[in-house]
C-alpha cells in the first residue's frame, strides 16, 4: 500500500473526475483525493450528466495501482461499502442497500454514485474513484427514484466535509483490505446489503436485453443471472429490477 493521500479541497470544478484525470495525467503525486463544494459539469454513468447541488457531495480520488484493470474494477465495491458506512453514522443501515454495479439506495432510492475511470499506466492503472452522495437534496428528473440524506430523517447534522472524510477513511480501509485480501471481504460485505438478491431483474447489454434472477455476485464482482438458457454473467451494462422501480 502506498501513504495516506492527500485531500484536496476545490471551491468551484468542471468535474471531480475531470479534475482527478488531469492531475493522474499530468504526473502529479498519487494518491489523492479531490472535493468541490460545486460542480458546473459533474457526470454519472454512460455519459449522463450529475445534478450538482450546493451542500452535495462531490468526491474524487486518484491513485496509480500496479494491478490488472480487471481486478481494479473492483474497487467500484469499496467505494459503495465506503458510501455506506458513511451513510450508517446519519441513517438506520438497515435503509442502506446496493444496487448493482455502483447506486447506493436509501428506502429503495438513489442516494449516491458511484464512478470508476480508469487508463493504462506502465504495467498497471490510473484509477479514478469518483463518488457522489445527494446529502441534502436530490435530482426529480432520474430514472431510479432518488433521495437524499435529509429527506429521510438524517439524525444528525448533514456535512459536505465531514461525509467526505468519512467516505476516504472507510475506502481507504476496504482498500487495504482488498490489496490484502482480495476481493472476497468485500463481495461478502456488498451481498449483505445487495438490494433485488433472489428477485427478477433485467440487464441491457447493448441491443441484447437479458432476463432472469438476480442470484449472485461472482468472485469478480459480476452480476450472476439465473436464466432459462443457463447461468448467465453480467460484467457491463444497465440494470433494472422490476420489482424495485414498481415499489419506488
């Protein structure tokens, strides 16, 4: 494991991520994490765009790691674990649930997000975690309901800075977990909270639109469908789960 990362604290950015790619890019010190209290272009998932409310959570981290770009998709997971234990200290965590591969749900809306980029550095990745929490507003224009931290009875005060050190000092523990340990501790710690587990749920693979029952989560961290052809793999794509966005 490399040192402890430095956080950087910006006013006003185009894009956390953005602004952790250039810094990746230009050769700077690794590991680092950058937070803005305003986004003027924040993104999400497919290029689509992310509401970037005053008082949100905007968070990005950058590190170099000396590992497949497989295995450093996995962090994706760390980065949802990070979100929830931040969001136990405001909510009851029996509210907080996964939703494959990177929503974290409050009462079965979107709370949070999250965004891994990554590019090919010498014989490894540069990696951009990307992590945005709705702590006390939330878009009403998104395909999966959302919500925020406040509108769900947060017990105590809602912070943009201290949700950010907490959401570092959790990813950077389940981190370290995973450098040591692999993946299995955190795929165990994820299906805990995984939300549709057991349930029908529906992934768009391009022109491919596949159908079956959420039954797992694979020692990778892909989304293990049960279908009528078989057991069917999900690495990539959009998720529906029909019985989620009915209740919502």
């Amino acid at each position: 494991m490399d040192g402890a990362p430095a956080i950087l604290a910006l006013t006003e950015i185009d894009s956390t991520n953005a602004e952790a790619r250039r810094r990746l890019d230009s050769g700077g010190p690794a590991p680092f994490w950058s937070m803005a209290e305003r986004q003027t272009a924040g993104r999400g998932r497919r290029g689509r765009s992310w509401h970037s409310d005053a008082g949100n959570l905007f968070l990005s981290g950058g590190f170099r790691l000396d590992r497949p770009v497989g295995d450093v998709a996995q962090l994706s997971f760390a980065a949802a674990l990070a979100v929830a234990g931040c969001l136990d200290t405001a909510l009851d965590p029996a509210v907080v649930r996964f939703k494959w591969p990177n929503d974290v749900l409050v009462s079965g809306r979107k709370c949070a997000g999250v965004l891994l980029e990554s590019s090919p550095w010498k014989s490894g990745v540069a990696l951009v975690v990307g992590v945005g929490v709705n702590l006390v507003s939330a878009p009403d224009d998104t395909t999966l309901p959302a919500t925020s931290v406040v509108a769900n009875g947060a017990r105590c005060a809602v912070d943009a800075i201290r949700a950010a050190e907490h959401v570092i000092t959790e990813f950077e523990a389940w981190r370290a977990i995973w450098a040591r340990d692999g993946f299995a501790p955190l795929r165990q710690a994820w299906l805990a909270r995984a939300s549709g587990l057991g349930e029908p749920v529906q992934a768009r693979l391009g022109s491919e639109t596949v159908t079956g029952t959420f039954s797992d989560l694979d020692e990778e961290g892909a989304l293990v469908l049960a279908t009528h052809a078989g057991v069917r793999r999900v690495r990539a794509g959009e998720v529906i789960f029909p019985a989620m966005d009915k209740a919502t």
